[in-house]
C-alpha cells in the first residue's frame, strides 16, 4: 500500500511541477504574442455596437451624416452703423488718434501751423483734420490724465475736498495763465476745458492735481468721416470712433460727434468742439 501511494504521488506532483515551470518560462512578448488578441478603438467600438445589437435584438445604428452648417461670424447679429467710405490717406493717418502709450505723454507735440484754405478738396481739408484731431487727441489726455509737466510730489497743497496738488517744476510754468496758453496751442478760447479743476495757481508757483485713469479698453480707431459745413472761418466735420464693444457684450459699435475747428483772430485754426474718444 505505502509503495503504490508514492507511486500516485509522483504521477500527480511531477506534471504539476511541469507545468509550473512552463508558465514562469514563458515570456511577456510570448503571451501579448500568441495568448492575449491585440483589439483596437476601432474593434472596440464595433464589439460596443455589436454587443449592444445583441442585448437588445431591436436596436438599429442609423447612418450619421455631418450636418453642413454656416460659417459663424465673430461680429454679434447687432445694429451697427456702418462707417462711410473714407480716403486712403485719411484711414493711413488714424493712427494719431489711437489710446496713449504710458511714455507717450514724454513725445513732443508737433507744433505745426494748420492752413485750411478755399481751394482744397473735401479730402484734402479732411486729411489735414485728421493730423489736427489726433494732436487734440493727445493734448487733451496729456493735460487732463497724470500731468504734462515735471511734478515735485513732495511738495504739494491740497483743496477744500482735501485732494493733492503736486508743485509743477518746469521753469516757463508759474502761473495759471500758462497752462492756459499751452492748451490754447491746440484748442480755441472757446472750447470749454476742466483745467481749472486739474490746475491751481498759489503764490507764484503752479500745482497739478495729477490725477490718473485707464482709457476706454474698446476703443480702435477714429476717423474724420465727412464734412459736414465749410466756411471761410470754421470747418465741422462728422467724427466716426469705432470700439470693439459697447461694454454691454453687443460687438462692433461706432459713435458719431462733431469735430470742428475755428480761425482764431491771428490766423491760426484751433479745435473747438471735440470728445476724446478714449
């Protein structure tokens, strides 16, 4: 009896240990080879339908066709008032209009003498304005934006609102009557101005409120559209400024104001009706 159970031992245990062994020898590369079938996204997604079919015995895949639609345009389905056609060397020059780099206000201001006369053309007379608009342009944000003289900040004095006045350094500027003429380089007598909230005059010297804000984020370009009366002493013309958005999420919006510019008593063409844009 003892003899026969070793004989059934062995004949149980040695194949056993045989097998073990062939398992451990096989490699990796032998069993994604030959035992586990490589299926794909494809496979996959074919066995999904195919055992979906099955599971249900009614279901059908209809075939998909890519719907054709139209192309979605990046300007907002809005009212919006189209420009007129201005000249090319209008469109060139608008440029001198655009928002203010923060070291802009440290550029010289052209000086240049404007002389609008009979025998110019509408676009003549409309280019030239549009050189004066963007000069009015940058006056207007350099006087009324930070300040556009050299400011001792150490020294100041302040209002009846408790507000900052900074001492305006620059040699020329001791009076207010001196920042008026050096706006009154761009903008007639007439146009009305703020300069004396931003300015004080206080015992000979000059202080600047130098008071700070952002520009209109929106703004692109302003374009001097059309004439709209001609005389021998004043020109009005129609001011286009486009933004990218009117802050309420409608797109593309443009806004129209008059821009005019008045003969003085010694010559001189001046602004006096004008909206900074920005």
């Amino acid at each position: 009896m003892e003899i026969k159970y070793i004989k059934l031992s062995a004949l149980v245990i040695v194949p056993a240990l045989c097998a073990l062994w062939s398992c451990e020898s096989r490699t990796a590369e032998d069993i994604s080879e030959s035992s586990v079938p490589l299926i794909t996204s494809e496979d996959s997604a074919e066995l999904s339908v195919s055992g979906a079919v099955a599971a249900t015995d009614s279901v059908t895949v209809p075939e998909t066709k890519t719907a054709e639609t139209e192309p979605v345009s990046s300007v907002p389905s809005v009212s919006v008032i189209q420009p007129q056609a201005a000249p090319q060397s209008v469109s060139q020059s608008v440029s001198a209009s655009e928002p203010p780099a923060e070291s802009q206000s440290e550029l010289p201001e052209t000086t240049e003498s404007y002389d609008f006369v009979p025998e110019q053309s509408d676009d003549e007379i409309i280019m030239e304005a549009q050189y004066l608009f963007g000069e009015a342009c940058l006056k207007e944000w350099n006087f009324t934006v930070g300040s556009p003289y050299e400011l001792d900040e150490s020294q100041y004095i302040t209002n009846d609102y408790g507000w900052r006045y900074y001492l305006v350094t620059e040699p020329d500027i001791n009076s207010f009557a001196d920042v008026m003429a050096d706006y009154h380089m761009i903008f007639s007598p007439e146009y009305p101005d703020t300069l004396s909230e931003i300015f004080i005059e206080d015992d000979g010297h000059v202080y600047c409120l130098n008071g700070m804000r952002g520009s209109d984020i929106f703004f692109e370009q302003t374009v001097l559209s059309g004439i709209i009366s001609r005389s021998e002493n004043e020109i009005v013309f129609t001011a286009e400024s486009t933004y990218s958005d009117d802050g309420l999420g409608n797109g593309i919006t443009i806004i129209e104001n008059e821009f005019s510019i008045v003969k003085n008593d010694d010559g001189e063409w001046r602004v006096s009706r004008f909206r900074l844009p920005y």
